[in-house]
C-alpha cells in the first residue's frame, strides 16, 4: 500500500505537502490554544511537520497517519530531530479507515480531503476519533486563479487504413 510513486518522487525534499509555511503552522498552532499534553490526530500527516512542530512548541501528544511510506519514515525521523519521538507517533495507513483508540483534543486532515471522500465526509471519519467538545480542523486546498494550461497542438495521426 503506498500513494503514486511520482508524488513519492517530486515531493521526497518537502517537510510540508502544501501550499502552506511553517509560519502559518505556527499561527495555527497558537490560534487552537493547544494545552500541553492535548492529543492530536492528523490524517494524511505527510511528512509530519505539523505533529512534530506543535509538540516541540506546544507540548502536545499526537498521531500522525499517512498512506506513503516515505513520508510517514521521514516524519518519524523529522521527530528524531525535533527531539520530540516520545510526544508523536506516525503511522503508515489508510487513513480512510483509521479510528482511534482514544479520543483526541483536535482531529486534523490538512490537504487530504479525499481521504474521506470529500469534506463533509472527512469531518464525519475525523469525528469518530474525537473527543466530545474537540476541534475538527480541516485545510482544503483550492486555486485562486486558475494556473494558465499551455495550448495543446492536436496530434496528426495517419489514417487508419481497414483490411479485411
Ligand atoms: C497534500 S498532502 C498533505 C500532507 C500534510 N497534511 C501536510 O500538510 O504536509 C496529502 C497527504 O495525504 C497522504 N494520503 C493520501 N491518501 C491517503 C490515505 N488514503 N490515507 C492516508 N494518507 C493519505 C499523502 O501521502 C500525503 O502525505
């Protein structure tokens, strides 16, 4: 099990699989007023630099689960670095059928909304691994502008010739 391997490719250097900083992780982590010691779920970690930074500031404990194996090896070492490996785990795994055992504080899916089909499915999926009065937090990516598509020169094929 693991995602497309040209994602796995073009994305192996990538501590963040967004179009996001980690200035705005930072932001986010403070504006959720995270306690020491809050649970956090997160699925389609990536590379784990949400869990790994918000433990390191915050002092959270988290799960991080993701479908590429790559990534889910690269946060577990990004938590190496940040000396937070006590504080969060990852997970390689289908996220799409990932239900904790015990409740979390904030239960997080940042770019990954098809992992529950869509966004009112995923706060469904998040909901059963949450606690009662916890945070869903959900980041859906979208365009602000279309990016432009070069035009594309029709390819000329020979004519398809019959025999019988
Ligand atoms: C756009 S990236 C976002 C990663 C991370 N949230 C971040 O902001 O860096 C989407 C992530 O979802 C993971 N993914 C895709 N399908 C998945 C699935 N069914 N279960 C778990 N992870 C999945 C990919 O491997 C990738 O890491």
């Amino acid at each position: 099990m693991d995602i497309p391997r040209i994602i796995n490719i073009t994305e192996s250097a990538h501590r963040i699989h967004n179009p996001f900083t980690p200035d705005k992780f930072a932001t986010l982590g403070d504006a959720l007023r995270l306690e020491p010691g809050a649970r956090v779920l997160d699925l389609g970690s990536g590379s784990g630099e949400m869990l790994c930074t918000w433990a390191r500031d915050h002092g959270i404990v988290g799960t991080g689960i993701d479908k590429s194996r790559l990534f889910t090896e690269q946060a577990k070492q990004r938590a190496e670095a940040l000396g937070v490996a006590n504080q969060v785990e990852f997970i390689h795994n289908d996220a799409a059928v990932y239900v904790a055992d015990e409740k979390a504080d904030v239960a997080a899916c940042v770019g990954a909304t098809w992992i529950g089909g869509g966004v009112a499915g995923t706060i469904e999926l998040l909901a059963k691994s949450l606690r009662t009065g916890g945070i869903i937090l959900i980041g859906e990516p979208y365009w602000r502008q279309l990016p432009p598509m070069p035009r594309l020169k029709p390819v000329a094929r020979p004519p398809v010739t019959r025999s019988r």
